[in-house]
C-alpha cells in the first residue's frame, strides 16, 4: 500500500472476524511502531499483546468505550517507560514527553495494521488517570511503567464508511494566524 493512500484510508475498526494474526505479522506491525520518532531519541515505550478472551472482554469495566475489545483477535496495549522518557522536574520545570512518543507510535501501530490489511481502533488511557490506574493493577505493570493506549486488532469484519472529505483549508494558516 502507498503510503498517502493509508495514511487517508485508514479508519477505526471496531467489528474484526474471528481468525488469529500470525505473531510475525503482529511483530512487523510493532516493528513499525518501533520505527516512530521519540523526544531525543529516547524510545521510552514497550508493547503488551494479549490475546487472554477473559481479559479483553474485562477491558470494558476499565475503559467503557472498549467493549468491542472482547472480539478483537488480540490487543496491544502501549506502556510508556516514565524512567526512559525525555523528561524534567526540576527548576520550576516538571514536563515529559512520555504520552506524546507514545501516541506517535500507537498511530504507526494503526497505520500498519491497515497497510496489513487488518482493522485496529486506537482506544484511550492516558492521560486518563483513574484509567491509568486501574490497567496498571489490573495488568500488574511495574510502577515505571504508563499504560498509554488500548488498541484493538483483527481481521476486519466490517468497512468503516471513509468521511467526507477531512481536509479543510480554513484551519490553514498561511504565513500568519
Ligand atoms: C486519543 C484517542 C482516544 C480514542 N479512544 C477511543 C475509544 O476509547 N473507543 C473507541 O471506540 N474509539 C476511540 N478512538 C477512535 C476515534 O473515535 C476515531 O479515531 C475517530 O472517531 C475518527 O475516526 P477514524 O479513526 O475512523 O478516522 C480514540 C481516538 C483517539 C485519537
């Protein structure tokens, strides 16, 4: 797939068929998350796959807007290292950079999960706190470790509508806002 095409193609996908994704394939989808750019280069994320039925169908009572998760072939959970992350917190200075390397990988992961022909839906945590929270106890993280997104992955059993055109020039500013 070109990459223009996908990066307009792709949409969430919420209904997946039941059918397992070879662990090559899920490795070259992570591969490519592995790819994003990170705040000095610092690569602070690692990648939970589970595909524990009980534990999908669990997700919903953590985050409610996951409960298609349960028919998902697996998920990949995103995890921020908080320790790794480009951060500061001293001279009146406290700031990471942690979720923003994360989303830019959770959008690679969706990105060639499309380019693989399988459907994927990027489904929040942080900076949910009560989210956060819960998923690191549920999940049993170490402390270091952020859970940042939830991210479904199947073979598609539907075709999201594609969206009228998204592309809007009046949120285009030319040289001065
Ligand atoms: C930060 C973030 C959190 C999201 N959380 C959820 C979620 O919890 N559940 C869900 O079904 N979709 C979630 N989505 C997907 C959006 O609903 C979806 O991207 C949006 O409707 C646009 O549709 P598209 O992805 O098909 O372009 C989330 C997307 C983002 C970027």
């Amino acid at each position: 797939m070109e990459l223009m095409e996908g990066l307009l193609t792709r949409r969430s996908v919420r209904k997946y068929q039941d059918k397992k994704i070879p662990r090559e394939v899920i490795e070259e989808i992570i591969k490519a998350a592995q790819y994003s750019p990170t705040a000095h280069n610092r690569q602070p994320w690692e990648f939970l796959v589970v595909d524990d039925k009980e534990i999908l169908a669990h997700l919903r009572h953590i985050q409610r807007w996951t409960s298609f998760a349960k028919d998902a072939a697996c998920v990949i959970f995103v995890l921020g290292d908080i320790e790794r992350s480009f951060n500061r917190t001293k001279d009146n200075e406290s700031w990471s950079f942690i979720d923003v390397d994360c989303a830019i990988a959770t959008e690679n992961l969706l990105l060639a999960a499309h380019a693989k022909g399988l459907g994927a839906c990027y489904c929040g945590a942080a900076p949910m706190q009560r989210v956060v929270d819960d998923l690191k106890d549920y999940l049993q993280l170490p402390e270091h470790i952020r859970p940042f997104a939830i991210v479904p992955l199947g073979y598609p059993a539907e075709e999201p509508k594609q969206p009228d055109d998204r592309y809007n020039p009046d949120k285009i500013h030319w040289g001065k806002y």
